[in-house]
C-alpha cells in the first residue's frame, strides 16, 4: 500500500506512540522553533525568492521521514543507534527521525550557505531542552548520544556530507521528497521559467511503499519527464550519500491522457 507524501501524514504517524506524540507538540508549541521556521522563509522565499523551508516543508519531511523509517523496521533493517548502542529502543531511534527531520532547515534562518551546518549547531540548546521534557530520567551520558545523533542527522542533510547512520540516512532521503506541486528541493528563483522551475511543477505526487525489490519504494508521478531532473539532481544524490542506498528504489511514472505510464525504475 502506497502512502503520499503530504503535510499531515506526520500527524498520523506520531499516534502511534506517546513519546513522539508528545515531541511533536512541543515542536509546534516551541516558540523558538516556529520562530526559526519563519526566518527560514524569510532569508529563503523572502530574501533568496527561493521555495518554501519553512515549517510546512518540516511537517512534510518529517511524515516522510517516519514512513520510510518504518518500511526500513519492517525488513529487518537494525537502527545504527542500536546496532551502535548509543540509544536502547526502536521509540528513541524514531526521536532522533522525528527531532532532526522537523529541526534540518533552521539554519537557513542565519543564511542559506552552509544551513546545514549552522543549523545542526543551533540545534543543540533546543534538542536538550526536549529531551529534558520528553526523557527526564536520563542519564547526562545518554542525553549527549541522543543530542549527537540528532545534530549528525541535520548535518548530513547537506549534499556532499555522507549520512552515517540509518536514522540520519531516512533524514537526508525524505528531504528530497518534498517535491510535489512546485515544492522542489533545488532552490529556484519565483517565478522565472528555467529548467528548475519547469521540472518543479511537472512533478504531481510522490509516494512511498514497500519495493519490489527493496524495501522502500519511492513513486515520482509526473506530468513531463522534465521531472527527472529533480531526481537525478536530487533525490539520486541524496540516497547515494547514505548508508540505506541499498535499501531504496525509484519508481517514476509519466501522467498522460490515458493514465499513468511506469517508467524503468531506477536503483541506485
């Protein structure tokens, strides 16, 4: 069954659990994150005239972010903080997802270059500021793996930083599923007709289910093949600079007249 990519798929998947329940509603409520979000879009859509980056982006990565994560669980794919022994159960591998998913863009708010690495910093005061909430039992051993984890998801979002963990790996490969409806990862300029903006809006849906040969399938529906130049550009990339690459599939799809045409999927 394939699940579409969209802003409130996030809220379905924190009812499954309390933790994440209650870390999403600290974010929302947080107002120093919704702050950042905001500034994010104005230094992005309103300085730059680049696309959205804001908090509508981050409930949408973040929703995807869980989705993948789980299609991963359900092969038999071992979280790196467990495997690692950094954090001791599935629930806190999905904090770290959910944490660094809404929190990866907040350094655009400072500037776009080098947002990733700014905005892993800025992160630090805020993720333990959650923590103390969400886990305040934990031991201060325990808190700086967690913190660590988070800040390395949100710095291997950038493009030429390898995702060394599969928590960070879903991160960095939901950010280039916001693609649907104009809501391109590469940053191009409003209103101006180029290659960037016409591969944007030929984009129509994107969806995530379980592969034919791997666990996560990722659906492109287009309406040109203008659109392969967001996967080649950016969702190629991002999954091949990181450690669930082997985990992924694309399946991109031409929208016609006549219905949608399947197009050679693509495994990188």
């Amino acid at each position: 069954m394939s699940v579409q990519v969209t802003p409130t798929l996030v809220r379905e998947k924190v009812k499954e659990s309390e933790v994440l329940s209650s870390i999403y509603h600290l974010i929302e409520e947080d107002q120093e994150i919704q702050a950042l979000f905001r500034m994010s879009n104005v230094m992005a859509v309103g300085r730059l005239l680049y696309n959205d980056h804001g908090p509508v982006h981050a409930r949408i990565i973040a929703g995807s972010a869980l989705e993948i994560f789980d299609r991963l669980l359900e092969s038999g794919v071992t979280p790196s903080t467990l495997s690692d022994g950094t954090l001791e159960d599935v629930e806190e591998a999905k904090a770290v997802v959910l944490l660094a998913a809404f929190l990866h863009d907040i350094g655009n708010s400072v500037h776009r270059d080098n947002h990733e690495l700014i905005g892993a910093v800025m992160s630090e005061r805020i993720i333990d500021r959650i923590v103390s909430k969400v886990f305040p039992d934990w031991s201060t051993r325990k808190r700086v793996f967690f913190r660590s984890e988070v800040m390395h998801a949100i710095y291997a979002t950038a493009p030429n930083v390898k995702a060394l963990t599969v928590e960070a790996g879903t991160v960095k490969v939901a950010d280039a599923t916001d693609m649907a409806e104009g809501r391109a990862r590469i940053p191009y300029l409003k209103g101006k007709l180029d290659m960037h903006s016409l591969s944007a809006i030929s984009i129509k849906q994107v969806l995530i289910s379980k592969g034919s040969m791997r666990p996560v399938r990722i659906e492109v529906k287009m309406l040109s093949y203008a659109g392969f130049f967001q996967i080649e550009r950016v969702l190629l990339p991002k999954i091949e600079t990181s450690v669930i690459r082997e985990y992924v599939e694309i399946a991109p799809y031409i929208i016609g007249r006549e219905g949608e045409e399947p197009l050679q999927p693509i495994f990188p």
